[in-house]
C-alpha cells in the first residue's frame, strides 16, 4: 500500500466536530472513499501526524495561570474568551467548536483509531507494531490528563471523586457520553502508561515520537499530581535514569533571541502550544515575584526573559518561540527533589535539587543547599519549580494542587481597571466545559 500523503491524515481518522447531536459528542467519521490504513507504515505515519499531536497542546492552561499578567490596552488583542479566561470569569471562555477542547479529543480520537485499528489489524506483533502502539498510548494519555487539568478540580480535593472529563476509548459513536471521575480518568491514563512503557524505545528516533523515558515522564507527573510522591519520584528516578542530560547554561549566550537549540538533549518529549492572545510574548509581562526570586548569579533570568521599559518578557525555552509543554530532564529533577524530600529524604532531595541547579549558575558561584527542615526544603524546591518551569503549562495545575494541600496561594491581576483574584480551591480553577458541548451532549456542567 502507498504511503498515505501527510495532508490527508487528518481526514483519515474520526475528529471532533461540535454539531453532530447528544450522541456524537466528539465525532466526524472518516471519508470512506479514502484508503484505509493496513500496514504499520501507514499507521506510523498517523502517529507522525504533529499537526494533530504535538502541537495540540491546550493553552488554555497557561493563559489561566499566573506566570504573567498584561494590559488592558494589550488584551484589546485578545478575542473575548480569551479575555474572560484571563480575568476567570466564570462562563463563556472557550469559543464555539475551535477550542482547546475541540483540539484535545481530536487528538484522543485519533489516538483510539490507531490503536482500534492496530488491534483489529493482521500486522505483526514486533518491535515495530510495539512502538506504534506505544505511541499511540502515550499521546492519549497525555491529552486526557491535560483535559483533566484543564476542567478538573484538584484531584486531592475528594481523593479524585470529583467529576473529570468523558473517557471514551470505544469508537462507537452511539455511546451516550459520561463524565468519569478524576480517579477514573487518572486511573485509565495511568494503566495505559504502564502499557506502553515496555512496547517502546528507550529513546525515539525524534523527540516528536514518545519513547520509554517519556512514559515514566508522564507517569511521574501523574502520580505527582494525584499525590503518590513515592510511586512519582521512582518515576522520575526512571526517566532519569534514561536520560539524565542538563544543558550546562554558561555555554548559552543571554544575548541570542533564542538562546536554546530545539530539540536540545533535555528534551525527552516535544509537545508545544502556540502563545495567543494574552500570553504572546510581546504581551505577556512576567509576574515580577519570579523575576525578583533570580539571585544575581541565576543564568535563567537573561536566558529565559527579556527586559523592556522595567517589565520582563518571556523568550522562551525548549521550543522557543512557541511554548514547551512536553517533557524534559530539568522537571523529571524537580519531580524527583520534591518527592525525595515529601518523603523524608531531605538531603537526598536537596542534592537531586544541586545537581540541576549548579548548571543553571555562573560558574563558581552556586553553593550547595543544606537544611534539616523538611518543610523548609520543600519550599525551597518549590522555589525553584516555580523559577525553572514558566510557561511551561504546568503552573496551573501546581495552583490547584498545591492549594489542596493547604498553600493557600492567591493569586491576582488588573483587568478593566481593577483587581480581580482567584481563591484557593476556587470552583473556578475547573475551568468551565464550553457551552456548546454542554447543549449538544447533556453532560454536567462543572459548578460555578
């Protein structure tokens, strides 16, 4: 069979389309007259597919958070939901059909067809089929957990009770769609992470492709974020283990407008979202308490940001001048400090935490941190979470689950002329399900 053309993939499997009905929530079903995939060539080339894949990530996440506020003469450019996603308001932040939740369950059923079609196929069960399929595990994982951090409380709130997102891994479209439970959705990304783990590569010929290092990755985010901090840092210690390169950023120059190379050799796994309105970086003026929190020999302060008129802008970082929500060594460092400490490791904790940040000083200068104090440590690793990871997608869920444990972070911006704030565990933090999805699948909406 010829290989299918890359600009017809996304024709070949079933998409989301918002106006099929209550039971056809997620569904656009495939053109008949186009070929059908049969060979794991053909399906190695759907899993190719960055457009759908890759570059889907929901940006919604990073324009909820707080690594940035902006003008009000600035968000003029903004369209109106992404206005009211910035100032939280509580209904109305996703437009109509093309919306971060259109592209996340495009990215799920695409997924699924894969992995359907793989499973009902007469291809060979070898290495090659084993990575597909791993693949194809992975990328769904990974988007029903941004889905859930998107339009999910905090999953420490009810030990994952609360409502999460539809689960739908059968591609029958008459299937009246439900909302799983977080521990549902948590526990089904989970499981199949631990599938893929064994069907892939230790390291993917691209980071676009999921490899072994990025499921403990992914595997240690998620039991972070459910708040198994033993089963994540040796998540974290795998993935490590796998891959364990840091960039050594004296050998980066402040002055290049993009001082990192893409694909460098801490990116495990490249997924990105494209900053827009609010978050474009000649918009989004970083908090001040991150830059402030820089000590004078900290690197990342001239590599990450750029200074004009006093406010601080973001340059970007792994996949610059997009934004790089995938996975890389420095976070699966963080992950693994954080855990070791949670878990009364301290100094083990605090020398994961050294080994990071060592290369990210001028040479020389960085001192060891020492303490005994669990709870100080913690915060200390917390710290550097915070100045390590902006605009990475990640500070939103740290919000919400850091808040679940008490931090009590508040968290506050101008808009119109005044000050509008979020409150820990605020029902807002689950952002809302757009209407149009709610109407057309009777699904519940989240509380208000």
């Amino acid at each position: 069979m010829k290989r299918i053309p890359i600009s017809f993939l996304p024709l070949l499997m079933a998409y989301v389309i918002m106006a099929a009905g209550c039971n056809k929530l997620l569904e656009e079903k495939s053109d008949q007259k186009l070929a059908v995939p049969s060979t794991i060539t053909d399906f190695q080339a759907l899993m190719d597919n960055f457009t759908v894949l890759n570059s889907s990530e929901p940006i919604s996440l990073e324009i909820s958070a707080d690594d940035y506020s902006t003008s009000d003469a600035d968000l003029a450019g903004s369209s109106e939901a992404q206005r009211r996603m910035y100032s939280w308001q509580k209904d109305y932040l996703f437009a109509p059909a093309n919306n971060d939740w259109s592209t996340t369950y495009r990215a799920v059923y695409h997924c699924g067809s894969v992995i359907s079609g793989l499973e009902s196929s007469q291809i060979p069960r070898d290495a090659a089929f084993n990575n597909v399929m791993g693949q194809a595990l992975v990328f769904r994982a990974k988007f029903y957990m941004q889905a859930m951090a998107v339009w999910g409380k905090s999953y420490l709130l009810s030990s994952g009770l609360d409502p999460g997102v539809p689960l739908r891994p059968s591609l029958n479209f008459n299937e009246v769609t439900v909302r799983a439970s977080l521990r549902e959705g948590y526990d089904q990304a989970i499981a199949g992470l631990k599938m893929a783990v064994p069907l892939l590569p230790v390291k993917s010929i691209h980071p676009y492709r999921p490899s072994r290092a990025a499921a403990y990755g992914l595997l240690a985010r998620a039991m972070l974020y459910t708040g198994r901090f033993m089963e994540a840092g040796l998540y974290a210690d795998s993935c490590i283990r796998l891959n364990d390169q840091l960039i050594d950023f004296n050998r980066l120059n402040p002055a290049d407008r993009y001082p990192f190379v893409l694909f460098n050799s801490e990116v495990i796994f490249d997924t990105y979202a494209a900053p827009g309105g609010p978050v474009v970086s000649t918009r989004a003026r970083i908090n001040p308490r991150i830059i402030e929190a820089y000590q004078p020999n900290d690197l990342r302060k001239t590599l990450f940001f750029t200074q004009t008129n006093g406010n601080y802008f973001f340059k970007g970082t792994y996949h610059q001048p997009l934004l790089f929500f995938g996975i890389a060594t420095d976070e699966m460092y963080l992950i693994l400090a954080e855990c070791l400490v949670r878990t009364n490791q301290v100094q083990r904790g605090l020398a994961v935490l050294d080994k990071l940040l060592v290369s990210r000083f001028k040479t020389g200068t960085y001192r060891p941190l020492v303490s005994t104090d669990a709870e100080f440590a913690l915060q200390l690793v917390l710290d550097e979470r915070r100045k390590e990871l902006v605009m990475r997608g990640l500070r939103w869920m740290d919000l919400k689950r850091l808040n679940a444990q008490g931090a009590n972070i508040l968290v506050s911006r101008g808009f119109n002329g005044q000050t509008v704030s979020l409150l820990p565990n605020d029902l807002r933090y689950a952002l809302p399900i757009p209407e149009d999805i709610i109407q057309l699948s009777g699904i519940p909406q989240n509380e208000r």
